[in-house]
C-alpha cells in the first residue's frame, strides 16, 4: 500500500472554465461532461454556480441527481440568498460541497466590496456557518489570496476554519504569483494558523502569467492537497491551472511529489476532445499532454531514439492519457454494434439509443464520404450531432456554391428558418463568406463575427473539416462548431450552431462581479 497523501482533485471546467467568454454549455452538454470528469475518478466536479441563472441551478441539479461516484459542488459568494440556493441545487447528491467565496485583498475589498476588513471577516464567517447549516463539507476561499496581505489571511483562514470550512481555498485570482513565492505562502499558512490541521488547504490557480500549473505544483510540494483545474485549462482570460499537466506531473514525477491522485487518466484525451468540441475551443497542437503532436516525433533522431527503446524521448505512455496507438477505427461495411462498441472506447457516453441513433446515421454519411473513419473523426461527429438540440431555430437543408477563377464566388443556401423554408443567394469574397451572407439574408441576426478557424480532424485531403466561430451580439459571445468533408458546408454548420446557441444563452450572473 502507498504511503503518499492523497491530492484531491477539484474540477471546476463546468464554472470556472464556463467563464471563457463564448464557452458557456448546455444542461445536456455539461451533464456529458461531468459523467466523463466521473469516469475519469475527479473526486470533486463544481458543476457551477447555481444563483447566477436558472440555467446554472438546473444544471447543478440535474449533475447532483445523477453523478454518483464524485462530489458535487455549487459555487456561492457569502450571501445567505446564493447559499441557500446553492444548497437547493445540491438537495439530491449523494456527496455535496458549498464552496463559498470572499475578496481578500485590499484592492478588492476596498473597491469591489467597500468593505472593511472586520466586515469581511464577519460575513465569511456568517457564511461558512450557514452553509455548514447545509451540508457539512464546506469550502471557503479567499478570493484574489495572491495579493492579499498574509496576516490578514491567517485572521480570516482560522476564523472560517472555526466556523466549519473543512477546505480552504487559496486562489491566485489574477494570476499574479511567482511559483517559489506561492509555495512560500501556502507554507507559511499552514505554519502560523493555529488549526491549519483540520482543513485541507487548496489552490486554484489562473494562467494570466503562464504559471498556473508551476504555481500550483509549488503549492503541492508546500503542503496544498486539493487543486482546482480545468480540463485543458480553460478558464477566466488565459484560463485555470490544467488538470491533465497537474495530474500527469505528480504521477510522472512521483519521485520528488508525496502525493497521488485517484484519476483513472486514461479518461483525460476523451475528456479533452469532448471539452474542446463541445465549447468550441480548440486544443492547441503543442499542447501538453493532449495536443495532437504531444506524443508524436518528427526528427529522425527521435524516431530512431524511439524505436530502439521508447524511454529515450518519452516520459510518458500514450496510452496512460487515452491516445489509441490503433487509431484506425471503423469503415463503411461497419454496423451498429462495432460502432456503439467503439463509442464506448473512446469514453464518449450517449444519453439516449435517439442519440445514438443519429450519431451512427451520421456516420454511416461520413463513411459514404470517407474510406477511413478514426477514432478524431468520431470524436467530431459525436460533437455535431448531439450540439444540434431539438428546438434548433435554424436548420440547414442544403446548399450549393459557386467559385471558380476571376468570378466572385455565390452561394445559395436553403433553412429551415422558424419553420419555414428559405433559398437565398448572396456573393462574397470567398465560398465561405458568400456562404455567412446568404444566411444573414434570410436570418438577419446582427451578430458580429469574431473568429473564425478551420482545423483538419485528422490527415489527408479526405479529412473532415472542423471549423470554429464566435460570434457576438449585445456583449454576449458564444462559439460555434461543425465538421464535414467539406469545409464549406463545416462553415454553414459552424455558423447555423453560433446562430442557434445565440438565440438560447441565457444571461447569468458573473459570481466575480458586484455583489
Ligand atoms: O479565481 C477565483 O478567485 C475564483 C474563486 C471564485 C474561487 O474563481
Ligand atoms: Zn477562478
């Protein structure tokens, strides 16, 4: 048996990671997340923040009611109204958490808040005890600790520990810490506050100077047992700490941290491309852990390397982190079974036989189309065709395109719009412009384009396309998502998705604005 402490890990992609502008997600959405963050063993999912809309208390309902096997949290500040209804929120979990919240710093207090620090401390306790009054795992955190004044934290750390937090949140709100520095802090609290043993101390760290992981692995080795991060490290701005770098550092260098997680990590690439397509954010190819070229060696030397012995270039096992050495999946003459079986593989849950259903009509589409079908392309096509909700306002029925050299390119599109259906034709500088201005004839959304990005899904000239774009209207950002193998048609998808998520966000509450 191991001898090491245990690290909690605390994922907080459905509220934190929410908080990106234009990634906000579905009830359904979020729930397929959270029973992938449950397979994959989180033993904390804060499934957001049940004040700031119906929405957001619907989700954390529906997440509390169905994930088992890790705790559910609702996110509150230290309000007797967001308490209450977090607490709501949380009535049929089987293990629930209030995470309760405070600014710390003088900056927030004094402009945010105005607010003196005996009334801060006040109100925390106040909270931690009514929460308590709830459920008795409790969290209280001190909002922006990295720039807050160490004794004052000591004062209001032990009065919330007293009051009955049984984790303490150290969060480096903006990002603003050093790691040496950080790791300091942590042992410094756990050192000077009396009744620092009967809490768990944690860190939540955002990536404004690109240390959030260094930060919290400073805060680990000093003595943090709880991280809160997010799958890919979305989050606020630069976004959180990320949950695959912090689980995949303590374990590959087990030799200098005491410390082990539970996570089944070879969950983190299903979680990781279900995040991804499901907010539209794409993963970076470089990226750690789960970027397309994470694993993948291009020099020779490498290769050569490689081939010999495998630890030469690599610290760690592709399959650990749910790369698929055989990625080749699937092919037109596959059926049903060999497809639900492989949906299963791959991690990706279904919520119904419907969705099923369309997902394997979907393919059966693609495969027409494409000889090959990988494991990425199913990943997409999963993402498509359930991001697609039954009260879509519009829907693309079909579309043609025009573009040929020295002409300007047209399209002609035909959606359902509202219930009826559309033609309408309009040029642009390219197919795909040509193809957004046709729609905006017949729908005449006024939102602005922002970003718009293409990505092949795997190799070759066959591949699907994926394209991203965010769009915003009023201040309110969403992305959109769609694949085919055209690229042209990704874009309609793409665009339509934008359109219908516009139409169905709702405004919520920013738990980091006034209060
Ligand atoms: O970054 C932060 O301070 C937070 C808190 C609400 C925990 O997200
Ligand atoms: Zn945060």
């Amino acid at each position: 048996m191991s001898n090491k402490n245990q690290l909690v890990i605390f994922d907080t992609t459905l509220r934190d990671g929410e908080q990106s502008p234009g990634a906000s997600m579905t009830k359904a959405e979020k729930l397929r997340i959270a029973k992938s963050l449950e397979k994959m063993r989180v033993d904390v999912i804060e499934a957001g923040f049940a004040i700031a809309s119906q929405g957001d208390f619907e989700s954390v309902k529906v997440i509390a009611e169905t994930i088992k096997d890790s705790r559910i949290c609702s996110l509150s500040r230290a309000l007797d109204k967001d308490i209450d209804r977090a607490a709501e929120a949380l009535k049929g979990a089987n293990a629930s958490r209030i995470h309760t919240f405070i600014a710390t710093s003088p900056i927030h207090m004094k402009y945010k808040l105005q607010m003196a620090p005996d009334a801060v401390v006040e109100q925390a306790v106040k909270a931690v005890k009514r929460a308590r009054s709830y459920t008795d795992d409790v969290e209280f955190s001190c909002e922006d600790a990295g720039r807050s004044e160490i004794d004052f934290l000591c004062r209001i750390i032990e009065a919330a520990i007293d009051a009955g937090a049984s984790t303490i949140n150290i969060p480096d709100t903006v990002g603003y810490a050093i790691p040496d520095q950080f790791g300091v802090t942590i042992k410094t609290l756990l050192e000077r506050i009396p009744n620092s043993d009967k809490a768990i101390f944690s860190v939540h760290c955002h990536n404004d100077l690109g240390l959030a992981v260094a930060n919290s692995l400073s805060a680990v080795a000093n003595g943090a047992r709880q991280v809160e991060c997010t799958i890919n490290g979305l989050g606020e701005r630069a976004g959180n700490a990320s949950l695959e770098e912090i689980v995949m550092a303590v374990r590959t260098r087990s030799d200098l941290f005491n410390v082990e997680t539970r996570l089944d990590t070879s969950h983190i690439v299903p979680s990781s491309r279900l995040v991804s397509t499901v907010t539209g954010f794409p993963v970076q190819p470089n990226k750690a852990i789960v970027g397309a070229n994470a694993f993948a060696h291009e020099s020779g030397i490498h290769q050569d390397g490689i081939l010999k012995h495998r630890e030469t270039y690599e610290i760690m096992k592709a399959q650990d982190v749910g790369w698929h050495t055989n990625s080749l999946v699937l092919g037109k003459h596959s059926g049903r079974n060999a497809f639900r079986t492989r949906i299963e593989e791959l991690g990706i849950s279904l919520e119904s036989e419907t969705e099923l259903n369309k997902a394997f009509a979907a393919f059966k589409e693609l495969a027409d189309k494409k000889h090959e079908i990988f494991d990425e392309d199913l990943h997409a096509l999963v993402s498509s065709t359930t991001a697609a909700s039954q009260k879509d306002r519009f829907e693309l029925v079909c579309m043609s395109v025009n573009s040929e050299t020295g002409v300007m390119p047209v399209s002609k599109v035909t959606l359902i719009a509202d219930g009826q259906e559309v033609t309408k034709e309009a040029s642009g500088s390219g197919p795909v412009d040509a193809t957004f201005s046709a729609i905006e004839t017949i729908v005449e959304s006024g939102i602005n384009l922002q970003l718009y990005s293409v990505n092949n899904i795997t190799s070759g000239t066959d591949s699907q396309g994926e394209v991203t774009v965010r769009v915003e209207r009023g201040g309110r950002i969403v992305n959109g998502l769609g694949a085919d193998t055209d690229i042209v048609i990704a874009s309609a998808k793409a665009y339509l998705h934008a359109l219908n998520l516009m139409e169905g966000s709702d405004n919520k509450q920013h738990p980091q604005g006034d209060v």
